[in-house]
C-alpha cells in the first residue's frame, strides 16, 4: 500500500479530528479502547476511498468504526498522489487501496481482540460506484474484486465511507 509516509513514525500517517495525528498501531490501539468501552455493543468496520477528479490525484481512504446504533469513530490517510489516465484506473486504485487497508485491519484487530471476533462478517468495503452515472460499467468488476478478498461491497448509494467519510478529506 502506496501510503504517506509520517517522518520518524516508520508507516503511514493516519489522521483523526480528535486525536490528532496517529501511527497504524496507535489506531488499533484507539479502536480497542472504542470496542472495549461497550463490548456487549454490535461494531462493523467500515473502509472506503475517495480521490479528487483532477491529476495528479489526492487519495484518501477513511477507516469507520461503527457502534451500531450509537454513533462513530473514523480514521483517514492520504496515499501519494498518482496519475491516471482513465476513471476505470482512477477506481480501480480507489478500490485496491481499500482492499488492501481492509486486510491490514482484518489480521491486526483479528491479533488484538482475538479470533471469536468475526470481523470477515463486519468489514465493508464501500465503493465509489453506482447504477447512476460513469462508473455503473465498472461496478460488477470491482465488487467481484472486494468478494474475492472476502469482504462485503457496498456501493452507492449506500457506500457513504467512500462517497461522504472520504470524500470530506479528499
């Protein structure tokens, strides 16, 4: 994963309104005093990815962690700006830089909170794409993309971690 490297912090910088500037353990760490605070709560992680339409391109991908019912915490992090020459590129990258943080948070939380936390059935992937629109051609290859890795789709207009969460920091 193609992220911005924090100075002196060895990986990428993730950033939260209330806490400032965070390494990727200091997140899980922030995450498991969440889930902690309410255990008998229902969670689901949310992971989506946004980029402005102009080149080069600013990603964001934002990490939602969800107390059904009860509100929100949400991380983000900026990627290197990249190039693309077409949408389908340009979504493709939105996706895969989802996928690829969804794994991350997968095993890292799997590590911290232990296997009977199911997190294969809690982790979204939402996606930038919808029926309406350009990008309703690219839909059936990128959430194929997203069940392969073995997470759950969701496009818009039900994919608000793409298209509202990182969108703002886009």
């Amino acid at each position: 994963m193609e992220l911005s490297q924090g100075k002196n912090l060895g990986g990428p910088q993730f950033h939260s309104w209330s806490k400032g500037t965070l390494t990727l353990e200091r997140v899980f760490e922030e995450i498991v005093a969440y889930i902690r605070r309410e255990p008998e709560r229902s969670y689901q992680i949310i992971i989506g990815s946004d980029s402005a339409a102009r080149n080069p391109v600013p990603l964001v991908t934002a990490v939602t962690v969800r107390r059904v019912g009860n509100g929100a915490v949400h991380f983000w992090v900026n990627s290197e700006k990249k190039s693309f020459h077409t949408l389908r590129d340009r979504i493709y990258e939105e996706a895969m830089q989802s996928i690829t943080l969804a794994q991350e948070f997968r095993s890292g939380l799997r590590d911290k909170l232990g296997e009977d936390v199911l997190w294969d059935d809690k982790i979204q992937v939402h996606i930038d794409v919808g029926e309406n629109g350009p990008t309703r051609d690219l839909i059936d290859q990128v959430v194929g993309m997203v069940k392969g890795f073995g997470f759950e789709a969701v496009i818009k207009p039900g994919a608000f971690g793409a298209s509202q969460v990182a969108d703002r920091h886009t």
